[in-house]
C-alpha cells in the first residue's frame, strides 16, 4: 500500500470517527506552568536541628547513649532540645558535653583530646625552679 493509500485511509478513520461523536484514544495535553523556586522548598513539618562534632583525633561518638559513627560526623540530624554528646576514649576515659539546639539550629560540639597522664605537668611541691 502506498504512503498516499494509507494517509487517506487514516483520515477517512478520522472522518467516520468525526461523524459518529466519537473521539480517538488520544490523552489531553496539560500545559505546564513553572513554578517558583520558593515553592520547591519543603513545607513546615521538618524543624529538625543539624549537628556537627569534631575531635582532634577520629573518635567514636555516642549521642544520647546510642553510638552514631566516627568524627568528623557533619550536618548530624537531631530533633530540638537537649542532648549529650559522648567522645569514647578507652584511654582517658570519655568525655560527655551537652548541647541544647532550637528548631533549624546548628551547633558544632568539639573535643580535643585529653593528652596522657604521663605527659601532664605536676606543679614543683617546693616551689623550686628545674635548672
């Protein structure tokens, strides 16, 4: 069958439809209006705080008693309120601070290393200088 053929049988097609009310199967075209970049962003309902926490040293982490990786650990979601921030040092013993963030809050907590025992500095009990 020619291309010429076939173009008429598929507007007589298209006539008869025409003619007996119908309509082809062809979906509706909706135009798509764009939108502001404001209305992309997240809507209420997330008042999460963000958490950053740092140490001089990579350091396990335990927030709230409940071990949540190694730092640097950044942008650590919490819900608002208070928390205790916990650096694990099986050496020195660990070391436990506390943060209070507000809704969409960000706080850094930071720790540095306590340094060995052997290396602090013990005050001269005669009040003598060291040659």
């Amino acid at each position: 069958m020619s291309l010429t053929a076939r173009s008429s049988r598929a507007a007589l097609a298209l006539v008869f439809l025409a003619a007996c009310g119908s309509k082809p199967d062809v979906p509706a075209v909706t135009p798509i209006t764009p939108q502001p970049l404001e209305d992309l962003e997240p809507k209420g309902g997330d008042n999460s705080a963000l958490l950053d926490i740092l140490a001089g040293q990579p350091t396990e982490i335990l927030l709230d008693g409940k071990a949540i990786g190694t730092t640097p650990i950044q942008g650590y979601k919490v819900s608002p309120g208070s928390h205790d921030v916990t650096f694990v040092d099986e050496a020195n013993g660990n070391r436990t601070m506390g943060v209070d963030v507000g809704p969409g809050e960000a706080k850094t907590v930071q720790s540095d290393p306590m340094p060995p025992a052997s290396e602090t500095t013990k005050p001269d009990p005669k009040g003598e200088k060291k040659k």
